[in-house]
C-alpha cells in the first residue's frame, strides 16, 4: 500500500450518484469532499447519464484519485431498477478511466466499515463519521455509502479488480 493516495467512493444510481473522496495516509483516513449528483427521471435517459459521467469527471479532475471503490450493482425483485443502476455505473465507470478500480457488495462495504453486513443506513453514516472524523454523519445517505466504498478499498484485501 501506497503511504499516501487519494481513494474516490461511488454509489451508483440513476437518480442519485454518491461520491466521496477520503486521503488516506498510513492508517489514518481524511474526508476531502462528497456529494451527490441528482438526475431528474422526466430527462432523457443520454442525459442523465452525460450528467452523471460529467460531474464524476469534474472530481476526478479536481482532486486526482488514483483509486475508486464502487458499489457492485444489486440484482433483486427490481430488475428495471438495476439495470437503470448498472446504466449510471457504467457512466461514472466511464469517467473513472485510468483508475484503480475495485467493486464491493453493500454486503461487503457494510461489513468493512460497521463490522456487520446488514447494518442500517444510519448505522454506516455513523461509523462513516467516526472514522472520518467529521463532525456529523455526512448526508444524503448516497454520500455516505460513497464515503463508506471509499473507506472500504482502503481495508479490503484481495479486492477483485473491474478493470484499471
């Protein structure tokens, strides 16, 4: 591991993109920005998805990560949903190339930053902000779960690569 490097975390999602940048140095861990990227479902799909792939390419550039943590895609009753899911990841994947890439379950992130893999949202915007230290749990929820993606590469051994 690298003594110094910039992580960039994202939670994917058609309607809201959460990203977080955390510098990790050594064991500590520092938060230099998050946010969320909002698409309206009334705009065109090539839209959205240029919008999501725009303002992912504006971290990128600002703060020059050299690694990103993404949130694998959930496959559940909502197939139209995750497709629309996989739609935006792909966009933000875009926005990302040239970048260490490694994808985590929510299962997995969870696990990584609470120590249990069905911990609630509130839970891991907690643990999010402890370790952090920010002096309150970082909000939207899709931040925090970018935040807690980035916090995850960082601890992760033997992460599977989705391509560099």
């Amino acid at each position: 591991m690298a003594s110094s490097r910039i992580i960039l975390g994202i939670d994917p999602g058609l309607a809201h993109t959460g990203w977080g940048v955390v510098r990790q140095n050594g064991s500590k861990l520092d938060c230099l920005a998050y946010g969320c990227i909002t698409t309206k479902s009334h705009e065109a799909l090539p839209l959205r998805l240029k919008r999501i792939q725009d303002q992912i390419s504006t971290v990128v550039s600002r703060y020059q990560p050299t690694a990103l943590g993404v949130e694998s895609v959930w496959f559940g009753d909502n197939t139209s949903s995750a497709f629309a899911t996989g739609q935006a990841r792909g966009a933000a994947l875009v926005a990302c190339a040239g970048l260490s890439v490694a994808e985590f379950t929510p299962r997995h992130i969870k696990l990584a930053v609470v120590g249990t893999g069905t911990a609630e949202k509130d839970q891991v915007a907690y643990m999010v902000q402890q370790i952090l230290g920010l002096e309150s749990p970082p909000a939207p929820d899709h931040a925090s779960d970018a935040l807690a993606a980035a916090i995850c590469f960082t601890t992760a051994s033997g992460i599977a690569s989705v391509g560099a």
